[in-house]
C-alpha cells in the first residue's frame, strides 16, 4: 500500500517444525503459511551454519523478516 516507499526493518524470530518432546499439534511448519503474506520475507535455515548468515542477513534487511528456526537446531 505504500509502493515501495516505507521500509519497514524489522525480524520476527519464532520456533518452526518438529521439536524433542512434542506432539503433532506442535510441530507444524508455517513457512508456507507466512510466506504467502505479500511482503514478507520468510526464511527457515537448515543448519547452524545457515542460520548464522541469514539472521545477518536479516537483520540488514530493510523489509520485514520472519526468521523460523528448528527447535533441534
């Protein structure tokens, strides 16, 4: 709605997928779900060494980010 004009730096950090100990009801993985908001910048690393570059990266980024990370991880 703003056509580009209002960046909006900001990281949204959130667990994601299975996890020790948990039910099914508890380990969903809402990658798709957030990434089918327009503008939203979805990211969910594979490893810890992922993770670290793209929550860098994120952090630097001007648009708004959803960092899901695997509670294993």
């Amino acid at each position: 709605m703003s056509a580009g004009q209002i960046s909006v730096p900001i990281v949204f950090r959130g667990p994601n997928g299975a996890a020790a100990g948990v039910g099914a009801q508890h380990s969903h993985c809402y990658a798709a779900w957030y990434g089918s908001c327009p503008g939203l910048k979805v990211l969910a690393p594979y490893s810890s060494e992922d993770a670290r570059g793209l929550l860098k990266a994120a952090i630097r980024d001007p648009d708004p980010v959803v960092f899901l990370e695997n509670e294993l991880l």
